[in-house]
C-alpha cells in the first residue's frame, strides 16, 4: 500500500438528515444510508421510514433513533423537523418513484434540501412541476444518479471536456440486467412488484429504471445533449404491464461541429447480466470505454495508439477523479463508494450554503434538470414506440 | 498438448481450383489461398489475378503457377479451363464487389463451382440474377462469411438449436472498426478508395462490407429470420460517398412463439476497434456472448445459474464444434483457421458432388440466399434511412 | 436493481472506538475509519492520532473529536480512558510497525479490545510476547488482514471446506506492486521510508507488508498450513535495505491425504502491477481464482467442466458470502467493503461479549495466531534467504 | 478488413518434406503438416508415419503420398531418400521424444536438414550427441519450440532488446494444465501413456513436456541465460512415473548491471487451466505480459504510465511481429500459425542454403542450442529436486 488518497474526511460539522422510505426490507434505503455515512458528512437524526406506521417505529428502532424522530408520514416530518431548532437540514427520499414528487415539496418549501432517488417522479407533469419548485426553493435538490459519482466516470467526462476525443460522433449506452427474465412479480417479489406496476414506477419499466440511468451516464459523459430519439419497447414476458426491453436510436444536438449518434439498450430479460451498464463515447481522435461491473477501470485509445487502460488513483487518471477518491489505486473503489460520492459533492455544497460562500465549481452532483431529462427521455422512448418508432424530439 | 484434434486431414484427391483477382497486394486473395490450403483439400492451379495482363502474369510467377494457366481475364480462364481435361473445379472470386456476379457467371454456366468473397454483389439487381444463375447451375456456390467457419459460432448455433435458450428473444449484433476514423480514401489507400466507391462497393459502405457480417452472423446463430428494420447511417466523415456507421433497429419473425427483437451497430469510425464483431443472443432461458478477437471462447449463461466459459475443445464443446477444430483446446485457432473451415466445408460438398454422393447435413456453408438476404440488408438499411429511419420490410 | 442486499445494519449500540495514529496524511488510519463506520458500529471518541502532539491535536480536531480526549500518546489515552465511566470499547492501532506491540499492550491489560493493522509487530519476539498477552486477556485481538473480508474470499474458502475442491494440491499466491520501482525512500516519500527502514518494518520489507498478505490468504482459502519454506529475497534497487522481492517454494501439512506444495511471489518491483494480489488453489476434483483488483469475481472450474464465473451476490455464492455482503450482485463492493467487514466482525464478537452470549461460529476475523504465522512466515523468508534458499520449518 | 498482411507467399520453389511419425491417431503430426503447409514453402512427399509398418502404410495412403516413398523405418528412409535425385531435402520428426535423437542422426549425416519436435531427446547424453551431429552437419537443425513463432512474442523480444524495459529483474513464466489430473495413463490414454513413460519420455514428465516450453520462452523474450535453479518437483497423482507439478526458483547470469531472478511453475494437475502459458518480464523502465491462450494480445506497461494493450498488428506493434504475420489487426491468429512461422523461418534459412546465399539475420528460430539448454533445464530440476531443492547450475 502505498499512495495516500485524495478524497478528504475534513468535516465542518455533521449535516442533520432525514429520510423518508428506506424501512427495513427496502434495499435502496441501506445504500444512501452507508453513502451518507462513508465520509462522515452526515449525521441519520430523523425518519418517516415507512408508509406503514409499526414497520416506521420498528425501523426506527433498529436504526437507533430517537423514537420522538420517527414519523408517520413525511408531511409530519417536515412540518414538525422545519420547526425544531436542530431539525434536519436535509432528507433524503428513498421511495417508489410515485411518492418522490409530494414528499420533495414538503421538504423543498420549507428549505430543506432534498436528496432523491432517481428517476425524479413517476409522471412528466410532476417532474415538471417538481423542477419549478426547486428552482423556487433555496433549498438544494439533488439527484442520486449514483453512476455519476464514479471516479473514472469522472475521469471520462474530463477527457471528454478536455478535448481528447476530439468532436464527438458516437455514443453507445447499454444497460442490460436479467433479473425479471420470468415473472417474478406474480410471485410478490416486492422490488419486482412496484417497479413492473406503472401507478407506482410511471409510464416507463426498463426505460424508467435503468435506461434512464444509462441515459444520464451517456450525456455526463460526452457533454451532450439529445435532440430526438426512435424507441422500439417491448414486455417480453406475458402479462408484463411495462416494458422490459427497449431499443432506442439517438440523434444529438450539434456539438463541434458535429451532430453525434447514439444508441441506447436497456433490458431486464437479458440472462447472463446482472447490473451491465456500460458506456461507450468515440470522437475524431479517439475513444473511451466504461463499465460499471469493473468500475475502477477506464479504457481509452488515442486514434493510431495502442489501447491504455487509465486506473482509479494510477498515471493517467486527474484530477476530477482523484477529488471522489478514497483510497490508492489498484484497491477497488465500488457502488457505494460512488453513491457516497453524490452524498459528499452535497455536503460540500450544503457547506457552503451553510456559510453563505459559493459552491467550488468542482462540485459536481446531478440536478432536477437531470431528473427532468430522465422523465423526457422516458416519455420519448413511450411516444415513440407507440408511433411504431417514428422519431421524437425531447 | 493432450487430446487429439478433430478435424479430418482424410484428403479424397485435392480440388483442381482458380482464382479470380488475388493479385499482389490483394490482402483478402493471400487469405484465400491459405484458406484453401489449411487442410489439404485444393491445389491452386490456374489463376487471372488481376485485371492488369502484367500484373496478373507477374502474381502468377510468384504463386508458382503454371504460366499457360495464367490468364488476362475472368471470361478467358472460364472458357479455357472449362474445356482442359484437367481443368479446374471450382473457382476463388475475390475481386471488389462490382465483379462478383459477372465473374460468378461465366464459371456458374459451366458447372465450375464457385466459392465468392462476399457481399453478394455490388447491386441488388446483380444478386437476384445471381442467385437464379445459382440455383440453375450444378454447381455449387459457396459465399465466404467466415466468421460463420469459428468453430464457437457453431458451438452457439448448436446450442440456440437444441433449445438450451429457449425461445430467443434478443439478438444484439455489433461490429465496430476505426480503420476509417480519418479520410484515408482521399489519400489513395487501395483498401478504403474501393470500400468508399459507389461504384465498386455499391450502396452500402460500411453495412455492406461489415454489417452484413454481423446480420449474417446473428441469423446464424440465432436461426431467426428478419421481418424488417429501421436504420439510421452516416458518412461521419466529410466527403465520404458511403455510411461509415449505421445504427439499426430490428424485428425478426416470429419463432417458437416469441417475435425477437434486436439491434445493430456497425462503424469504421469507432477508435479502439479492430475488428470488433461481437454476436449475443438471449432466451427465455439463457444467454450466449461470441466475440470474433476472442474467437476461441464462448460465455453462456444459463438463466439463473453461473455464466459458463465455453472453450474450443473444452468442455461443453459439442460436435459442430468439434467438427471444423483442428487443435486441441487452449490452442487457439483464429481467423485463418475459420475462414479454411469454409473451404473445407465447400470441399466435402465437392466430393460428394464428384461421387454423386450426397451431402453430409452436417456440412454447413454460406450460399447464395445468404448473400442475398446480405444485399436486402444494405438495400433496406440504406432505405429506411433515406426515409429517416421508417421501418423496412425485407 | 433488484435483490436486497444482505449484511445486516441491526445496531446494538455503537461501540466506543479510540485510534493510535492515523493523523492527517496518513493513509491507512482513514481507511480504518471508514471501514469502522461503513456498517454502523462504531463511534470514533478518542484518538492518539500522532506521536507528534501538535500533529494529534489538529487532526483531531478536523476528526471532530472532543479535545479533551485526543491524547499526547497511546499510553495516556489507554490510563486515561480505562477509567472513564463511557471510555473505549476498543482501540484501532494504525501506526508502522514497531509500535504496535507496545500499544496493544496498554489496552489489552485494560481490558480494551484491540483492532490492529498488520503485519503484528516489527519483529518475532514482540509477536511472541504479544501472543501471550492476546491469550491472556480477556479482550479481543483482531488483525486487519483486510483482505480475508472481502465477499468472494469467504466463498472460496467455504467451497474448499465443503470440499468443492477435493483435497488440495496446490496453492498459488502472488503479490505484485511496482510503486517501489525506483528509489522514492530517499527523497522523502513517507510511506516508502518507513516501509523500507528495518527499524520500523522490521525483517522483511515486501515479505511484510504484501507477503504476509498472500501468504494469509492463501492459507485463509486452503485451510492449509504451512510446514516449511524455501525463500530468495532480493533488494533490486541500489541501497534499498529491505527486500523488495521474494520467490518462495512452500511445503503444507498433510490434509486429506495429501502434503500439498505452494509458490508466493511478493514484489514492489514489478511494473504494471498496482495490487495484484492473486490467490490460486488447487486439489483433486477442481480449481478456483480470485484477483483482488476485481472483488467481485471468483472463477471455479470443477475438473471436467467449463470454467464457471461465480459473482458476489449472483448464482452459485452462498452463505458465507452473503452474510458479508451489502449490495446486490452486479453492483461492485471494494476494498473498503472488505475492510470494514472485519470491523463489523469484531462488532458482532465485541456485542456478545458486552451481552456475556458465546459468539456466532460464523463471525470470522484474523487473529494473534495469524499475525503470529505471518511473523514466523517473514523470519523463515529471511533465514532461509540467508542459508541460499535453504528450506526452514516454520 | 482493411490493411494488407505482411508475410510473404513469395515462393522459390516448394521445400521437398519427409516426416518420420505423425501416422492416423497422432496429434502432432496433423500440427506439422498444417505449419509446413501454411504457406506454401513444403511440399510432404515421403514419410516413415509410424513404427508399425502397416500404419504407417495406411497413414501415407490417407496423405496421398506416393507408396513408393512410403518407408517401414526412419533408417530406410533416409539412405533412400538421400540417394534420390528429388529425395527430400527436410525432415520433420514428430515422434516421442526417445526417437528424436536416433532419427535426427540418420538425416543430419546425410545433409537432409532436420526440423524436429521438442523437447530434444529423451537423455541428456542424448542431447548433447546431437548437439555435436548438428554442428559437424551442413544441414540445418530447427527444434519446434512453436511458442517462439507467435508474433506478441517476437514483439515482447524485440522490445526487451531495444530496451523498452530497462534492466530486467523478473522473469515469472507458467504453464499449468489440468488433463493429467487424474491418472488417464493406466487407462490407455495414448498421448498421457507416453508422456508419463521415463523410457519414452525422459526424466521429466510436465519439466520436459511443457516446463521446457516455459523456460525458452522465458529466456527468448528476456534475452538472458540461466545461472542456476532450486526446483520442487512432485507426482501427485498416486502411482505416477514422472512429475506432474514443479516450482521452480531461478537466478539469471547478469546482464546490463543486474542479476535477474524468475519462478517457474509448470503442471499438469491445475484444474481449470488448458494451456496456460504465460510469461511475465520485468525491468527498471517497464513490464510485459503475454499469454498464450490470448495470443494476440502483448501488455506493455511503461512505468509510471497507463498499461498498454499492444494488438498483433496494430499500433505499437513493430516489425519483429509483423514479418511473422498473416492478416490484420483485429483478426486472430493462433497456434498453427506460430507454429507454422517457425516452418517458414526454416524455409527461408532453406532457401538461403540452396542459394548459398546468407541467412537473413532476421530469420529466428529455435535450434539445438535451444533444446540443449532445454535438456540441461530437465536434468537440473530433477537433479535439484532429488537434492531437497538445493541450487544446481545449469
């Protein structure tokens, strides 16, 4: 072991949170628990941990906080947290995607900053109204499009901005899983049930709950930003109410001097991948690979050399990685690590809120605005696949 | 080194052949020659290697062949060798493009088998007045899509045959290049200036010379049949006459009760690939993954349990495998060694012609409805892209 | 995403936690208090974070701790904090070498559980002396041999016990690093100069800080133990005074029948490798493979079968896996995971403890006994380099 | 496809070959005749295919060798051979190894060059006997060390020769298999019967068969010479003749300032692993790393800089490899083509020796010299292992 590593555990005094969802049985509510505790930013002091009031006190409970801290629904959570004197200076949402939309406005109105998992809402209509109310709030929202805490997603974006690709002409998305392979929903699989059920996930299946992700990765990467796209979306498996595989052409915004192309695949049925997000961006001179199963590394060809691999923390990886990094290279970094990341880049610019001090441009989280892509994108790839793939403009 | 190979050198008198094109500095004509040779099943005896006299004489000398057996053009060695008591028995084509079909021709009409690089032709035309003058002739017609000669490609097409995935639904189809990232063609490089003609290539630039690979291979393997397509192309770079990248959205037709979904992306301009041909198929109840760099392996995935590295010779290899395998498992074989297979292959068929036997149904080779279904590929790609990406029938 | 993850968050109360070293710059103390907090069990109150006053006072306080419990030395912060009513639990030691015999010793005698880095001590006397105290205390002594935390080691020795493997033959271990390359200790980099001064590192330099590690895991995975060794060290770099090199044969004891053999390579010479731990093993019915630098992978050949790629979380990962697991497969865990599941081992050892229960059999930790093995591992290197590759028992 | 292949066709007229061994049923055989067919430079015309005079009858028949020329013993063969005025110029011995040496002599005395399987003989005095004929001969003596025919190794040669790695410090080969895991000799296995025979095979048993391969490739890639060895051989499966699994240390006579040491590890009994060959090689500047089964493929890594994947072919890829090479980059070659490279490096030292002309220097291939240091390998590790692993020079 040998170099020290970069990113700093220096703390200004832990962030008072809160969640919302997350009770035990849900998986997604552990994860933001251990990214908001990694680097020591956040301190978990209240919860509204379930829609069930018994399974919320127990949860509580078994999370060790103050029983007076837990809550029976959000609402009560935020108007009774915005009154305490060291109430939650922030919460985090961890719910199916229909509840993301009335729970961040309790919080944003009162000045809370919210931390929501992704997608942004399960309808357009309240995405958009969600937008402008956190654009109207003081208060931050962030996004966990977790992947883009990675490092060498980072380190890939740099590159990107940096020029050396070169102007951008491709960009392949693909996000392919096989866990809902056969109809586990039927069965009462509960992250099977909510997310195959449009009154809870939204319009969108695959599309809404990795293809968005794929999406998201795919523009933070190459700088770019989707004109139209073609959608072919299928339900594979007989009964399905969303769709489990997706097959989408892109059309970019003109970039220097070029209007790149993409494609993007998305799919639950795909057996022999368990989370394979990958993204691939080719430009004039050259060209980058990543993927999410492999996460500290980063292919990238300079057109006419020899393929190098850049590693998290080794030569060839800068800064923009090394600021999300933990530990050297060669010791792998993974998903919580980059999920902790998202929760630390709102640290930082909760800190400088706290002080009234301008957020390093560093800073780097994803937005409403990203959430709001993420829902057109979804609406796209619907419109689109039920005009027979015909394209449509985002 | 172990188990002994299984490829049979059993040889029932070589095969009397003739190539057409081939000349020096011809990359593909060496390849043939050596395809032919591998296992022992033909002896080069006659040749009009170039369309220049001098050139093809020279070619001629330097191969060894018998000068009287040299000939200024395609029409001249047909017509004489048709009537040598020894004349040759099949013929080598492998000109550009625009020159299969009258070539194929004139050696079709007089029952000199034919085995022709491919794509087809360089027009649709040509290639349903080839596939007529094929199946009215005696003589057979071999197409050369190799990679259809790895012995994993047979391996994966034995599997999705016996059903070990199921009802296929997804067939994901790439074949990324870079060696035309910049004009080269302008500059006078003989391989991109015919690749990027019009007139020599025909419509399709890199759907014709590499997405037919990748659309022929994943029928191959899958044993589906396209129902359309809905394609966007690219001439990235400024001035090319042809596509340089085509993203393809398909439909198969329905097969043991599902309609199979797939995509395609082939590109000259994606920095990083060599020849990255890469075929993966999915069912309801598994996964396969063949990459042509890595020829010598195939993952599987059986839904549900671990993926499975299938290799030549190993384990879980079967007879189709086993069949067109010289070397036992952990030698590699490769591209050579793929592209004999469909000499071979060609070569059984042969004797058996010759004895009036027929033909082991095992014996496997690429034919003229092949190509054909290659030509109404590119015809319906270039199609649907005029008309911005409508689905094409095909 | 869509499994639940499995590594339990249910708290019973914080531990109280002290630190001895582990002040800014140092890399390894960072590392240790995430893994301490990743899962939730312990509060960092106490610190004596350098042996430079100052350096402990500052960096406790960016550590947020109460400056009237960050200490001048270990000595006073283990008098000090034994007698507090809400005192440590236990104490992380994370400083070089030569320290941490005489640290351990002030809070074992006090009854405070000890967590210290390896190797155990700077030399074998210290290591024996310290193995008497462990045994004599009634707190525990866990060794972060991080490395045994990580989710796919625990598989892999699970499938060796359950006899997966059959009795085991051979066991491959390497460790290569190239950040020693070049002489960096005397320009002042700090890690490389106290990790290349005999007087802090004590005997072996690349045998103990990286050998140690293979030559624990090897063991951790076969169940094995080693009867003698035949060891060449080198120091390549000019007035290096430690090995930065080893080639070592090893002898096990008989088990199953079988007295089975060994390699371990041990380099920070090695251009191209970051941490490229590697451990192979084996025996008569199959073979396993499992690479630091990709976590999440363990490959499996049962003889006659193909090779078998289990994942973390996927199909074919059992008990053992799961229980130090956190998210779902496909989502890659790390180093830091892996580290903090020996915290979170120790938690669950140091709860039973507080409760007077016996602890869970499956609670896994490394101990004085494997520190103690991996002192006598870099003597034997040491003795039989000296005796030109003489084997020497251990 | 794109770029035009570099190794030449340009013949001087076919090399007339005879082969003793490589009758129906044996493995080699099949392998030389693909390499001395490949490109074009040999012509088979007389064989002694097997010590069974009706097999080998059979054999020729099946080859489609004139009967005339199909000999009942090497010896005959030979004298006939040599007194035809079109007898054969070369021949390939491709039986066990206790044959080679007695049939080289036949063929070496009477000008006849002599392109012979390895290891060299089945003794050491063997060995060095025909070392002697060799040298008195006027004929050429070509040991099929195949693995020194692949082009990433003639590459990774040429790089550690011009310098790219500095001083080299390592060398770390391996080629572990697993086919004689359990014991296949009792049972009739041809290939396992012979290999595990001292009487056909020599002293070593996985030394002589694959460890030889190991150690030329080590050295050829290095450039450096053996000092002395510690070795650790065993047969683990009960009741074997020969070893089965051997660790090896290795010290390298110095060159450019540095003694370099190595471990070599080869076995038999390594589920899992097919043909594992793979050498490490490790300098002051750099490391590579190359692996048979992959062998396409050349990981450079200049230290301090990103790791590099140089592709046979491609950028990076210099003209050692690209004279010994067939088709582009990106398209695979494999084993027949390594092995035949050395076929047609023989022929061009062939064709300079009919011309009387000079050998062009860059014609590589392996020679008696090679499989001497091959026999002395053997012999020392038996020798070593015998002492307790005690150092033996070579």
């Amino acid at each position: 072991m040998a170099i020290e590593g970069s990113a700093s555990e220096a703390r200004e005094g832990r962030i008072r949170l809160g969640m919302v969802g997350g009770g035990s049985g849900a998986f997604i509510g552990a994860v933001h628990r251990i990214a908001a505790r990694l680097d020591d930013h956040y301190e978990l002091v209240a919860g509204a941990l379930s829609s069930s009031p018994e399974k919320a006190a127990q949860s509580a409970r078994e999370l060790g906080l103050d029983p007076a801290r837990s809550y029976g629904s959000f609402k009560e959570m935020a108007i009774r947290e915005a009154k305490l004197k060291n109430g939650i200076e922030a919460v985090a949402i961890v719910t199916p995607n229909h509840v993301h939309y009335e729970a961040a406005k309790e919080f944003l109105k009162r000045g809370i900053h919210v931390i929501c998992d992704k997608p942004l809402t399960s309808t357009l209509s309240d995405a958009r109204k969600l937008k402008k109310l956190a654009e109207e709030s003081d208060a931050l929202f962030v996004l966990t499009h977790n992947y883009t805490g990675y490092p060498m997603v980072r380190q890939a974006r740099e590159m990107v901005a940096n020029g050396d690709l070169g102007a951008i002409r491709l960009v392949q998305m693909e996000y392919p899983q096989d866990w809902l392979t056969e109809d586990i929903e039927s069965g009462g699989q509960k992250q099977a049930a909510w997310r195959t059920d449009p009154s809870k996930s939204g319009a969108g299946g695959s599309t809404g709950d990795i293809g968005t992700h794929a999406y998201n990765l795919g523009c933070f990467v190459s700088g770019l930003e989707l004109a139209e796209l073609a959608a072919d979306l299928d339900s594979f498996v007989p009964g399905r109410r969303l769709d489990d595989n997706a097959h989408v052409m892109m059309r970019f915004k003109e970039k220097d001097g070029v209007a790149a192309k993409g494609m993007l695949w998305c799919s639950q049925v795909a057996p022999g991948h368990e989370n394979g997000l990958k993204v691939r961006v080719y430009g004039t001179k050259g060209g980058l690979e990543w993927v999410q199963a492999d996460p500290n590394y980063l292919w990238y060809t300079p057109f006419g050399e020899p393929k190098r691999l850049i590693t998290r923390g080794g030569a060839g990886s800068g800064a923009a990685a090394a600021r999300v990094s933990r530990v050297p290279s060669g010791h792998p970094e993974g998903y919580l690590e980059g999920f902790a990341n998202i929760y630390s880049e709102a640290a930082r610019a909760i800190h400088a809120k706290r002080k009234g001090a301008p957020v390093d441009p560093a800073v780097t989280y994803p937005t409403v605005d990203d959430g709001l892509k993420g829902m057109l994108f979804v609406d796209a790839c619907v419109q689109s696949s039920k005009k027979n793939g015909a394209w449509v403009k985002v």
